[in-house]
C-alpha cells in the first residue's frame, strides 16, 4: 500500500512541474504563424519570354573559357503549371519592430549576372554590390525617393549602397546591357520572395488581419488579404496577377 501510494505522488509531482515549464515556454514566445500562399499567371496565354540577345564581343571575360552565357531572362518566369517566381509578398504588422542587419545584404554579379535577380531589404538597409567576375561591372541604379548610384565596380571589389525609402530600385549594368536585377526596399515589417514554382512564406507574422503588398516587375501590382488566427493559423494565400494592363482601365478581351 504504501509503495503504491509513493509512486502515484510522485506522477503527480512529474504532471504538475511538467505543465509550468510549459506554461512558462509559451508566455515568453508570443504566438505566430507562418503566411504561405502561390502566384499564379492568370490568362489564356502565357507569355513568351525570348532568350537575352548576348553577343560574343560583349560577354567577353564574363565566363571561364569555353563556357556559355546564361541567356535566361529572369524578367517574367513562370514554371509549367502558371506558377511565377520572383514575385515580392510584403506585408506590415502594427508594432512588429524591424531589426537592420549590421551586415549588409550582399547582391552579387556573377559571370555577368546579378545574383539573386531580385532581394528584399527592410527600408534603412545598406547592400553590398559585389563583382565575383574577371570584369568590371558598372553599377548604375534606377531609384526615385532613395539616392542613385553610377560608379565602376572592378573584379574583387564592392560597393556599398544605403536605401532610405521604400521602393523597387532598379539595378543595371551599363557595361552589360542584359545585366538587370532589383532591390526591393520595404517598410513592411515581413516579406517573402516567391519561388520558381510561385510559393512564398512569410514567417513569424503575428494574430491578425493583413493586407499584403504584392510587386513583380513586369506585372506590377496585386492585392491580397490574408487573417493569422490566435493560434498563429492561417489559409494560404491564392494570387493571381496577369499581363499588366495597357492605357490605363482598358479592359482584357
Ligand atoms: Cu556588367
């Protein structure tokens, strides 16, 4: 009798100090959750998008010997099922503080390539342009409320560029006339970049009712709405975005 009696308070003691530690894990992390959702092309006809024209003479020193340029234009892809990549999901969380990395984001030009084509950086931000390649690069970007940039970048060095405001900053090369990337600068507080098959996720987004912002470089804009439940749940997102429309209102046939 008195074994069994032993035993039982001390499953219970085990119960009790397990809920509290729970507890306690759950009251220092606030809930989140994670948006998910994909963009899809919307239109009978999915665009063709033509190979970069390279010539010999201007790729010149961009590879090692007898490899070939990339030709991909990364301006519009979208994957077999309509899914589109490089689409920029931001969204703002009232309250959420945004912490600037003390690194700098790096974007890279790679055998006269920006690598990646597009980054998300929080509005305060610096990159660091870098040049991997043999030759130089000349930055030169396109921003209307942040400053410009137009300087040579030659092999092995870098360029560091601070961004203000909130803008899709466009970046070019002026030596490489195919060499375009973007530097999406938000004021949102969480942000994702769809993948080649149109997935995104913004994670760590706190309970609450969302607008998000949604930017491509050839399709321009989109809306969506998304709700993150108490629980941190929530239903994925489904973007549609379509050829951008010309004229301003004229209606698709
Ligand atoms: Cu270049």
């Amino acid at each position: 009798m008195k074994l069994s009696n032993t035993l039982g308070l001390t499953v219970a003691a085990t119960l009790v100090t397990f809920a509290v530690a729970n507890n306690g894990g759950e009251s220092t992390k606030p809930v989140t959750g994670t948006v998910t959702g994909t963009v899809m092309f919307e239109g009978e006809k999915k665009p063709e998008i033509k190979p970069l024209k390279i010539s010999a003479e201007q790729s010149k020193g961009c590879c090692a010997e007898g490899d070939d340029m990339n030709t991909v234009d990364r301006s519009l892809v979208i994957n077999d099922k309509g899914g589109i990549a490089n689409v920029v999901v931001t969204l703002e969380a009232k309250g959420a503080k945004v912490e600037i990395p003390e690194k700098p984001f790096e974007f890279d030009q790679r055998n006269c390539r920006f690598e990646p084509h597009v980054t998300i950086v929080p509005a305060g931000s610096t990159v660091k342009f870098l040049n991997s390649d043999q030759v130089s690069h000349n930055i030169h970007t396109y921003a209307a409320k942040n400053d410009g940039e137009n300087q040579t970048v030659a092999p092995g060095g870098d360029l560091m560029y601070k961004l203000e405001k909130a803008e899709a900053v466009k970046v070019a090369c002026d030596i490489h006339p195919w060499m375009v990337g973007w530097v999406y600068v938000t004021d949102g507080t969480h942000w994702g970049l769809s993948g080649a098959d149109g997935a995104f996720e913004l994670k760590d987004v706190p309970p609450g009712d969302y607008r998000l912002t949604i930017w491509h470089e050839k399709l321009g804009r989109a809306k969506a709405e998304v709700s993150v439940g108490a629980d941190g749940s929530s239903k994925p997102v489904a973007v549609k975005m379509g050829a951008k429309k010309k004229g301003g209102g004229r209606r698709r046939r």
